[in-house]
C-alpha cells in the first residue's frame, strides 16, 4: 500500500454474510456543479473565453499522457474545491476549501502540479474583469491499490471530500510547460470515504498528497 496512506479508523465490522450485490457502483461523485467527469468542459461558462479553450486542451491532454503507476486508472471523476478571495502571501494561496467548482467569473489561468503517484492537480484562478475573487482546485487522482487483498483506498466507488492545504500551494507563473506550474503543495490531504455498497471496502483513509512542478520540455 502506498506510503501516503493514514487511515483515519473509522473502522466498520464486515461481516461475512453479507453478499457484493452492488461491488461494481461508481460512487465517486463529481464535485462541481456541471454534468459529466470533469468542469474542464465547454459547458462550464467559466471556460468559455479563448483562454477556457487553451485550458480545456491542456487538462485532457495532460490526463492523456500522464499515465498512473502499477497498472492503476485513472479515476472516472475529477474532484474540485474553491476558495473566495485572493492570494494570501505572495505567491501562496491557502484557505479553508469548500467543495465545487467556483464558476462565478471567467477561469484566467491555470497553474498544473503532479505527485509521485501521477495525480494531477489543476488550480485556476477566477477573476471577474481585473480583479480576482476565487481559486479552484481540481485533482485528477489516480486509484490507490491496496496490499491486503481488499478493494481499492482510492477508487471509483469511493467518494472523496475534504480538501486541506496545511502548507498552502506555491504558485509559479513560470509557463515553459505552456501553462504555469505548482512549485509545491506540500502534504495536502483528503478523505476517501469508504463504499457504502461494498461491505469489504477498506474503512475511511486520509490520504496525504505531495505535489510539484511537472516535467516538460526538458525542465526540472
């Protein structure tokens, strides 16, 4: 099992009489307010600009040629948190993050980090005019084997919710990748809830994430 792993023990007996009648459901939900897997869609109005565009291309062609490790896949649904207001401190935003896509202006950059595991993580900025009054952040994760012999930690038919950024994430409008970059957002965490439809899903985990600057045209 992947080092990153703390389980937060919110344990549940499996019983073994209990039967996998619904072991296939998708239960990781999409966490922004537009239909499908992702809000990086032209039907997320935030995107419409010729910029929106640009950043539509860049996420699917990203998700394509990042491949995750050991055989894992890449989860069906993106998961998205935003924050109001701008940066904290210089190059570093941080805050308590609230679920959902903030789609109330236009998206007006995007900076991309990876982590070890070939997570991605997609923040953009939302201005409205001049003036910018929120930051998504929307993480394509990658499933979480277990080494016990039970399903999955991270999976399709696990929700995830709960976003932290301890350490905030360091932006770098450095754009040699043709978008800017995450320099670091260090031990970022998230719950992966367990499935409600299979009794052998592991219990509740949080996950704690690292995330950089990706590698491209020949830097870093």
């Amino acid at each position: 099992m992947k080092s990153r792993l703390n389980y937060t023990l919110h344990f549940c007996l499996i019983v073994g009489a209990l039967t996998l009648t619904s072991c296939g459901k998708k239960e990781n939900k999409v966490s922004s307010n537009f239909s499908g897997s992702s809000p990086f869609t032209s039907n997320n109005p935030s995107l419409s600009s010729s910029i929106g565009g640009t950043i539509i291309n860049q996420v699917s062609s990203m998700k394509a040629n990042v491949a995750c490790l050991n055989g894992s896949y890449r989860l069906t649904n993106d998961i998205s948190f935003h924050v109001n207001g701008g940066y904290k401190s210089g190059t570093t935003i941080t805050g308590g993050w609230q679920p959902e896509f903030m789609s109330s202006g236009t998206v007006s950059k995007m900076w991309v980090g990876v982590s070890a595991y070939r997570d991605i993580m997609f923040v953009t900025q939302i201005a409205n005019g001049s003036q910018v009054v929120g930051f998504n952040v929307t993480i394509s994760f990658c499933e979480m084997k277990s080494s016990n012999g039970l399903p999955s930690v991270i999976s399709n038919e696990r929700a995830l919710d709960t976003f932290q950024t301890p350490y905030g994430i360091v932006l770098d409008s450095n754009a040699y990748c043709g978008y800017s970059v995450v320099d670091l957002a260090q031990n970022t965490s998230i719950i992966s809830r367990r499935s409600s439809s299979n009794p052998y899903s592991p219990p509740d985990a949080q996950i704690p994430t690292s995330f950089t600057k990706p590698t491209c045209n020949g830097q870093f």
